[in-house]
C-alpha cells in the first residue's frame, strides 16, 4: 500500500515524528536522572511499547487490566496499573497477571485494599500495592497524610501484599505544590516506618518541567509520544511534533465559505481544546472545523487563502489523540514512502 | 450470565424499553401515514434493524458503506446511504453492494455525481441517486433549487444513474419551514419533468412532528430507538424512555462529596447535552458527573441523600447513545433475569 492508496477516514502516523517525541523525552530524562514509565492510552501498541522500554523506560502503565493483558502477551514484563481494582472477575484477572509478570496496583480507600488482602494472600510472592494520593487534580487519591499513612499500614498488614509507595495524577503546571505534597507524604511514611520505594508522578503537559518535582522517583507520561493540539496548546511542543493525524476526505463544498470531511466524532472525538474547533487541519492552516456530528466535520474555509477540492484528502490534527487510538481498529504507519497497517491490539479494553 | 455478573464498564440494554420505543414510534409512522427507513448508526446491530423492518420500515440509512456491507450481509435488501460517496475503493465496494441489494445513495456536487456516473455505465441496473438538500442545517446540501434541478438533470443524463429525489438532514424543531422548502425544491423538479420519487427527511428529536413535514415521502429517524439525555432534554420522551446504559461500578470515595466511577470518556464518549454533565446516574438523581477523564467518571454527590459504596454498580445514561455503541465491542441485552451478549457488528465502521 502506498500512502495514496490509504482509504479515509484513517489514522495515519508519522513514524519519524514518533521517534523524535521518545527520543526527546528519554533525553530529558536521562539528563535529569528521571526514570519514565510511559502510559500505553495514548498508542495502545505493544511495538511502541516496546519501544518507549528499549529506549530507557524501566517498564509501562496501563490504566485498565485488559490494556496490561495484550502488553503481557506481546512480552512485556513490569506493567503498572494505577486504578483501584474491584470485583472478583478483575481480581481474578490481576492474580493471573501477578502469576506471570511484575504488575503494581493502586488503591485509595480500605475497601480496594480489602479486595487485594482477600485475594492475595503468599507472603513468598506478595502483590505490590501503591496508595493514590490527590495532590490538587480532584479525581482518586486520599486527601491527607493521615488517610494514606493508615492505608499503607493496612497494606502492609496484609500478608500477601507489600507496599510499594505512592502515585499521583498532578494538576497542571503545580509542580512545586505537587513536590511539596509529595515529600510531606514521603516523610509521614517514614516517620511511620513505611518508606516508600516508588513515588510516582505523571502527565504529558509538564513533561518536561517533570524533574521539578525531585520527590517522585519516576514519571509516567502518556500523550507525548503523538502529541496534539491539546498538548501544543499546554505547551508541549508544536503542533510540528503531532505524529498522529486522521487521514479525511473533503465530501462536500456547499457554500463558498464551508466544507465538509467524512470524519466526523466517530473519528476525532468530541474532545475540547483550549485551541477553537474540534482538530487542526496540516494543509489548510486558517481552516476551523465549527462542528462535528458523527461522520461529518463543518468546516469554516472563510478564512483560507485557497480551498481544498472534492475529493482531496486532507490530514487533521485532533484535540485529543488517546481517545482517536481507541476509535480505530487499525492505525497507518508511515515512514517515507512506506506505509505500514498495524492493528491497535489495545484498542477499546475498558475493563 | 446473570446481571450482576456483568463486569463494568459495560453497555446494558433493556429490550423491554427498545420494544416500546419502536412500537411507538411505528404506530405514529402508521397513524399518520409515514414510512420509516430507520437510521442503524444509533444501534450497529442486525438484529435490531431486523426487527425495526419486522414492525413496517420500508428499508434502512446507514451512514457509511461499511454499516451498509455488515447489513447486507445479514439480509437486509433495502438501504440508504445518505452519503457523498467519493474515490476509486469506496465506488468498487458501493458497486459490489449495488450488485446484491437495493441501494440508494446521496450527491450533492457535481463531483460525486461525475464520480458515480463514471463507475456506474449499465442503463438495464441504473443507481439511484439523491441529491442532498441543506434546509437549514448547515452541513452538506445544496442550496438552492437551480444548483439541484442542475444536478437532477446530471444524475438524470448519465445512462448508468437514475434520479431518485432528494434528501435532508434538517435543523431541529423547523417542520414548517423545512416543509416549504421541500415542496418548493419538489415544484422545482416537477416544472423541470424531474419529478421526485422519494424525499426523505430525518431526525429523531421531532420525530413525533414528522409528519407535519407533508412533503416527505419517508423519515429515517436513528436515536428513537435507545434514546439518550441529549433527546430527553430536546423533548424525546423522558429519561425513563431510555433504553441502553453504561453499567459503572465506584471504584474511588475520595471526599464525602465526590465519586469516581469506572467509565470515562472511553465509554461515555466528551458529547455535550443541554443537561449538565457528563450522563446521568440512574439510582443517584442528584448525582452530577462533573468531569470525564478516559477511565474516570469524577461524580459530584453533595446534593444525594445517600451516596453509593465503593464497589456498587451504577447505572449512566449517555449524554449522546450512538457514539457509546461505537465505544463497545459487545452489548447486554437485558430482558428480565435473562443476559445476552451481542457483538456490536457494525462497530467501528468510518469508511
């Protein structure tokens, strides 16, 4: 297949781009002694996996069990998963994980580390447990050093488990709070007798001020390795670093100032952005995609020096990448004149 | 598989509410006179359009040509595409399909028509041909009479096509104006001996004013059957007509005022409704989902008199339902104690 003959709409990454994000971003962490462990929701591949390890990356986090179940298959040995596992049938799942890999957990309440104590109970081959503390993005985590210094006795307490440390999911551009939360956690644990040995920070946006918060002992970016406009708006890098753009076809040109692709939110996502409109179109910069219904993008040309014909395809960057990953079966890589169609094996695992 | 063993997030469907919703609709349709071609986007499963013909729906819309093939290949002979249909692949498949069933498909430049007539040459198996109209919806149509009289006549001209009639996708809540300007554009084509063997509207928040578009030949209603928040706030039934939910459990009680569930905009999908927030939780009424992350549902429950337990299953009516049967490989179909799994067949199906 040549890059011509890539039906729309598809998703089409630039491999070039890819390698450039990783390799900036292990840059960065090998000059500022940072660990990276990076998050898979952005490609859901097990070859950029892969990648992101042989790199630098001391292993991977994936948010979901079945996420970490296709990258276990494709070979891939320390896999973090930062949720709250709940229920018998995914603790079923994870004590199959924890069989064959390295695999943490996180947990925040009682309740999460009564179900991990229940289900496992081998003191020779303990499961890892990492409590989730909130520092300022009000989603999990505990809200005080009390609440997380109880969680961790009560980890700890647990024969078949052991406690690893502690994560967050970090507010935007808080570095310095972030740090000094982390390190008044880090020293109540210790007072307690319980350090930790991970601390675990995370996010693409601040990636690279993550060597700011010298309390976290490694970091778990996700979207910089395709980037998009969400990000080039927060500040990490341009929208010349976005590796991933959905391939569409103009379908329509009803009035002189607007046309129409065949991608729609089935293929972008309703996902905002600081930026206006739902995605960036590379060859038409002054075009704005006003809305989205599911396989239709309105898009504003008023503004444009010249416009794209019928029939013309036309790449868009979108809002939010890791959510148009999880909407394709398969993604178009492209390298030159070569282009590659890989299946994305962790495509739409929720559970 | 009983109920509670279903793992979350996962669709949930209660047949017993998709049953009422399409007896209803139908009986309106019947009542007055309309044709239904129901719009399978909202849904993706055979068996539904199956019984959605079984009840008088003259055929089926989809939206892409992929939907179309996985319907056909199901059984069904009577589909729409209200669709510009463009470029070499897309032509040999729309050809292939041409060849087994009924299909009829949209235009609304002479692009796509030139495109059309030049793959389809056989006068003895003509393609049906629609010309999409804008009444006011601002996407894809032309707009005015002379620009489709123009292209009736192309269609009309080229020996391969036949000139079917036109199409709408109209704005909400504008019968009376969207009426007119189909008998006009109908007078238009008769003054011009192109007279108009279908015109299709569609929608389904005014579907219980469909037929006050007296102009119409057919209506393709598409989210009537589940029905989701963003119909019940624009007047479709209520929330109690809702007929798929995303069955979550709490997975994180961080503050007494806030939940986490384990659904996110993975499984909700970013739409916005006119309602606030993010869906609505059946057993919790006061709860609001005030922010989506792709594997979190951050749920505000300070206006609840009683709040649920971490690891309870919750019940979310999406803001927008067909975008959440695209998320989903497979659904429940819940009909009393009794749990079927179904594969969601069209799922995923851009081009």
């Amino acid at each position: 297949m040549t890059r011509d003959e890539i039906d729309t709409p598809a998703v089409v990454i630039d491999t070039a781009r890819v390698e450039a994000n990783l390799a900036r971003a292990q840059a960065y962490a090998d000059a500022h002694g940072l660990t990276l462990r990076p998050h898979i929701k952005t490609h859901k591949l097990p070859m950029w996996a892969k990648r992101q390890l042989e790199l630098g990356a001391v292993g991977i986090t994936c948010q979901k069990l079945g996420e970490a179940e296709v990258m276990a298959d494709s070979g891939i040995t320390d896999i973090f998963i930062p949720y709250n596992i709940l229920g018998a049938a995914k603790l079923e799942r994870l004590a199959a994980l924890h069989d064959r890999i390295t695999v943490a957990v996180a947990a925040d309440s009682d309740v999460t580390v009564a179900g991990y104590a229940a289900r496992f109970t081998d003191p020779a081959h303990p499961l890892p447990v990492v409590v989730e503390c909130d520092t300022g993005a009000a989603r999990c985590g505990v809200a005080t050093t009390d609440e997380l210094v109880a969680l961790a006795h009560a980890i700890e307490a647990a024969p078949g488990l052991t406690f690893e440390g502690i994560m967050t999911y970090p507010p935007r551009g808080r570095m310095a709070e972030v740090n000094a939360m982390l390190g008044e956690a880090k020293a109540a644990l210790v007072a307690a007798g319980l350090p930790p040995r991970r601390i675990s920070n995370g996010g693409s946006p601040d990636l690279y001020h993550a060597a700011e918060v010298t309390n976290a002992t490694e970091h778990r970016p996700g979207t910089y390795i395709y980037s998009d406009r969400m990000q080039a708006a927060f500040g990490l890098g341009t929208l010349d670093d976005c590796a991933l753009t959905v391939l569409t076809t103009v379908v329509s040109h009803p009035t002189p100032g607007r046309i129409v692709l065949d991608a729609g939110s089935k293929a972008l996502a309703a996902d905002t952005s600081p930026a206006p409109g739902h995605g960036d179109i590379v060859e038409y910069p002054g075009a704005v995609i006003t809305g989205l219904s599911e396989e239709h993008a309105v898009v504003d040309v008023s503004a444009c020096d010249r416009i794209p014909a019928i029939g013309e395809k036309v790449r868009v960057i979108p809002n939010h990448v890791c959510v148009v990953s999880n909407l394709f079966d398969v993604v178009h890589l492209v390298s030159g004149d070569e282009v590659t169609v890989v299946p994305v094996a962790a495509r739409g695992l929720l559970a």
